[in-house]
C-alpha cells in the first residue's frame, strides 16, 4: 500500500509541478497584486481540485467526462475564461502608465480567491484525470472511495505547497517585477501564455 501511495504521490508531484492554466493564472495575481493575492489564488485552486474529487466521488466529473455535449461546454466555458484573463494581461501591458505596485495595487481578497476557482473548475480535464488516471494510482489496501479521497487530498496538498513557494519566489523578485518595463513584458508574456492555453484548450479534440 505504501509503495503505491508512494508512485501516486510522484505522478501527481509531476503534474503538479508542470506549468499549465493555474500556474499562469497564480503569477498574473501574484505579481500585479503580492504575495497574499497570489496564495489567494492558489488556495481558490486547491478547493477547485477538492471540488473535482467531490465531483469525482459521487460520479459526478465521470458523466462529465463521457458527456460530448457537457465536457465540450465547460471546455468552451474554461477556454473563455482563459482567453479574458488574457487579453485583460495584454490590455494591462498596452497602457501608458505604469502598472500598479504590489503596495498600491488594490486588494480583492475574494476576487482573488474566485480566480483561482473558477479556472480550476472549468478545467475538464481535470474531470477526466480523476476519473481516468486516478482510480489506477488508488491503493489496493483502501476501498474506492477512501483511496480515492487519499489520493485527492494528496494531490491539493502538494498543488497548495508547490504554488505557496512559487508565489513566495515570485514575491522576492517584486522589485524586478514592479519595473515599468519588466511589468510590461510580463504583462505580455502572461497574456500571450494564457491566451495561447485557451486556444488550446478550445481546439482540442478529446
């Protein structure tokens, strides 16, 4: 049991680690706000991978999964999403001033929070993981459902630690970031990065 709990917990570190939509999304917070919006931001996202593995264990995210017409709508939904956050990046790079500091950026706790969970929520792919992927990695010393539980409230532990000491980097470096130039750029770079996974996302097939 401990050995496969150990290879989940490797798999699932992997995926953690590996830059997508919630990484993109933690930096635009991070750096247009500070520290505290940004692990706002990934606590949002660590109650949106609780969400799923609720979703998951009542068999809700597996009828997403094998609906055409359900998946394909909340990935068109996720896409749009995506796709705002970033043109809202590339229209914040475009402006004549300078964007706001981490001290004078406005605070928005909640708005923070709602980021965080609404991109991890229309996130299907999610859905399909926890319903495809997951179930293999379960431990064969646990029922279904209590390997299961295990192994999602594993993955939001190590989603919550790996983004708080992203943010935590990300927020020794604000004196880089606050620059007008490097803010700019960053700006650009986030929006393009967000468009391109909404992009993505709307053209994929499965």
């Amino acid at each position: 049991m401990w050995t496969q709990t150990a290879t989940a917990a490797g798999v699932l570190a992997l995926l953690t680690v590996v830059p997508g939509p919630d990484m993109a999304v933690v930096t635009k917070r991070a750096v247009a706000a500070g520290r505290a919006e940004g692990l706002r931001t990934a606590a949002g996202i660590t109650v949106g991978l609780l969400a799923w593995g609720v979703f998951t264990v009542v068999g809700l995210a597996a009828v997403l999964a094998a609906s055409a017409g359900a998946y394909l709508a909340v990935k068109l939904l996720g896409a749009g999403y995506l796709a705002f956050l970033g043109l809202q990046a590339l229209r914040q790079s475009r402006r004549g001033a300078p964007a706001p500091t981490a001290e004078a950026a406005p605070r928005n706790p909640r708005g923070a929070f709602v980021s965080g969970l609404v991109s991890n929520l229309l996130n299907p792919k999610i859905a399909v993981f926890y319903t495809g992927v997951l179930p293999t990695l379960a431990p064969d010393g646990l029922s279904a459902t209590a390997g299961m539980s295990l192994l999602v409230l594993l993955h939001a532990v190590l989603t919550l630690s790996w983004l708080g000491t992203y943010v935590y980097v990300v927020s020794r470096a604000r004196s880089v970031f606050e620059r007008p130039r490097v803010r700019r750029a960053l700006d650009r770079v986030t929006g393009v990065v967000l468009l391109g996974f909404g992009l993505r996302i709307a053209a994929e097939t499965g």
